[in-house]
C-alpha cells in the first residue's frame, strides 16, 4: 500500500493532476478554521485531495465525484487500502449530469470544485444550492499557471480558450452581488467564496 505522500508522487509521475501541497494544506486549514464535518468535492482523480482531507480534519466526511473511470477505479482502491470508506463516498459520474438526489451528506460545510476548469460555472451554480448557509466554496487553479493575467500572449488557440473561460469565471464570481470572494495566491490561485453576510 502507497502512502499519501507516495500516492502524491507516484500521480505526480503519471501526469495526474493533484492538488499542490500548498493547496491542500490551506483547503485543511479552511475546514479545520470551519470545524467542517462535510465537504462535497468535485473532481476525485485518484482520490489524494479526498484522503488528505479526512486524515487532516477530525470527523470530517468527504463526499467526491469522479468521471474518468480509470482515476475512478484507482480511487476506490485506495481509500479501501487506506480504510477510509466510511469517511469518503465516491460516486463515478459526470457531475455536471450526476442525479443530485444521490447526495449523502447535503447540506455541506464546504463545496471544493476541482474538476474540469472550463465548467467552473456551471459546477458551481449547479451544487452551490447544496451548501450550506454558513457554508464555504473553494475553487482551484484560477492563475492556471499565471496564464490568466496574460491571457494576449497565450499561442495556443485551446489554451486561451480555456484560460478565457477560467477568467470569465473569476470576473463573474467577483462581481456577483450574492458572495463575499478571498482571493489567495496560493498553489495555482485559489478562492474561498461565501453567501454574503455570513461572516
Ligand atoms: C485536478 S483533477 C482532481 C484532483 C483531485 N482533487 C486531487 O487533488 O487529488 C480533476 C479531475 O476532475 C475530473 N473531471 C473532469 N470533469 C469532470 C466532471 N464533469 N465530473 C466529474 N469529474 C470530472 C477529471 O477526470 C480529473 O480526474
């Protein structure tokens, strides 16, 4: 069996997209400032950010959505390898089609949306019903790389799509009159967003 940090790598090695460190320690220090005891993730991959979320955060339950049956399968054997079961519920699907009725531990403390980037949107509008009043969001990879303050020079026609979207994203989340926005540059950009007036 891999520890964390081997599973850390051994993803790291394969080119699967994990959490930086840094990332998923200041995700830990949010539930933990929080006493969060649910978060609902989207974007499992292997299954890392799920596992070093309830190994830091005391009674914390994770509840993920993976679509990449591959990450999935892999997934589900590690958090049985690490017994984890009854702290992480893993469901294989898309979650942007995922039947919301399924959900387990709704309403959540804390939504993390680490999945594809162009649909941050919709990722959010369509789960944010399920958080909690109090409760907090956090989005992932808004800097993509510092690409977004310099979006002009990008060569790659895809690219700067996608970096175009993730900072339309950023510009409607910002402005929204509905949700106070923390900005950190932490790992690749990170925000944690609340309803306003729950602080
Ligand atoms: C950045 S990785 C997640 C990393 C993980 N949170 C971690 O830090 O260990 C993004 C994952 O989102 C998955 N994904 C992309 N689109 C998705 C969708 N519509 N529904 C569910 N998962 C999706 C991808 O297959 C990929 O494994």
């Amino acid at each position: 069996m891999l520890s964390l940090e081997e599973l850390e790598q051994d993803a790291l090695r394969r080119h699967i997209p994990v959490m930086q460190k840094e990332g998923i320690f200041f995700l830990i220090e949010q539930l933990n400032k929080k006493g969060a005891s649910s978060c609902l993730e989207i974007g499992s991959a292997i299954g890392y950010s799920a596992m070093m979320m309830v190994t830091h955060v005391d009674d914390l339950k994770v509840e993920t959505i993976e679509l990449d049956n591959d990450r999935y399968l892999e997934a589900v054997c590690h958090i049985r390898e690490h017994h984890l079961e009854q702290r992480i519920t893993i469901h294989h699907h898309d979650a942007l089609t995922f039947d919301t009725q399924l959900l387990q531990h709704a309403p959540y403390d804390c939504l993390f949306i680490d999945a594809a980037k162009a649909q941050y949107q919709k990722f959010f509008e369509k789960y944010v019903p399920f958080v909690k009043e109090d409760g907090i969001i956090v989005v992932d990879n808004l800097d993509f790389h510092g690409m977004v303050f310099d979006i002009d020079h990008i060569k790659n026609r895809n690219t700067r799509q996608l970096v175009k979207k993730i900072k339309r994203f950023k510009d409607w989340i910002f402005q929204h009159e509905n949700y106070d926005v923390e900005y950190y540059a932490v790992g690749d950009g990170i925000c944690v967003i609340q309803r306003k007036d729950q602080e």
